[in-house]
C-alpha cells in the first residue's frame, strides 16, 4: 500500500493458478481534495531476472579471480486491465473496485533458481494528470 499527498491505494489479491480466472480487490481513499481520473487501472508483469558470474582476475592479485555478477531483466508478459471509467473521485471518500484477471494456462510458473528467476507482479495506478498515484508493486507466486 502507498500512500501519496491525495490517496492510498490498496490491493488485495486472491491466490492465482495458470488458465484460471483470479480476484483483485482495488481500495482507493481520498485525501482532502477532489481527485479526477481518466480511470484506475491494474498492470500485471511476467518478470524474468537472470544474473550470472562474471570472473575477472584481481589487478592487484594476478591468480585471485573475483566473482561479480551479469545481471538482466526483462518483462515477458504484460496485461493492462482498466477496473474504473473517468470519473471524480469525492475527498475525503473510499472507493472499492473488484476485477477478474486470468494468466495464460500455457504460461511460465514462478520459479526462484540459482541463475534466474521468475515471478508475476501486480500494480494498480489512478490515471490522473496531477498525481501518479499507484499501489506499488506486489510479487504474486503463481502456481
């Protein structure tokens, strides 16, 4: 949960399995200003990170090899979902919005290994033009 100088935003998400349809519950409350969004939105992220061993030899030492790490991330899958049209949201008010998502049945499962790793995650952010207000990352385990 984040909190910005106009909203928390809240995110609860139900345990999520490949090729089947999933909850999220979406809690907004407004601070002590009016807030208009254009909509409020859920992204979710299929994140792979892969770090290896580089060795390199020690300048001062010439046998020491030093082990460093390569590392790389890249997004693999992307959902956008809108949960809430334009609307203005009332200070000093709580909105909930429910949303279903679904991954892929023939998508990639969380996995943590020695050199890579796997895992979803899920943000919900309010489009709006004064405030980038968004729950912050969640990491789902997906089964």
């Amino acid at each position: 949960m984040i909190k910005s100088n106009l909203t928390e935003i809240q995110l609860d998400v139900e345990s999520v399995r490949r090729g089947q349809p999933f909850d999220i519950n979406l809690k907004v409350r407004v601070a002590d200003e009016n807030l208009f969004i254009e909509g409020a939105y859920l992204l979710i992220e299929g994140v792979e990170i892969i770090s290896v061993p580089k060795n390199r030899q020690d300048k001062n030492k010439k046998n020491l090899a030093q082990k460093e790490m390569l590392s790389n991330m890249n997004i693999i899958t992307k959902q956008r979902i809108k949960v809430a049209n334009e609307k203005k949201l009332e200070a000093n008010e709580r909105y909930v919005w429910d949303a279903k998502a679904q991954l892929a049945s023939d998508c990639q499962p969380s996995y943590h290994g020695k050199y890579c790793n796997y895992f979803y995650r899920v943000k919900a952010y309010l489009d709006c033009c004064d405030n980038a207000a968004d729950s912050g990352w969640i990491n789902l385990a997906v089964l």
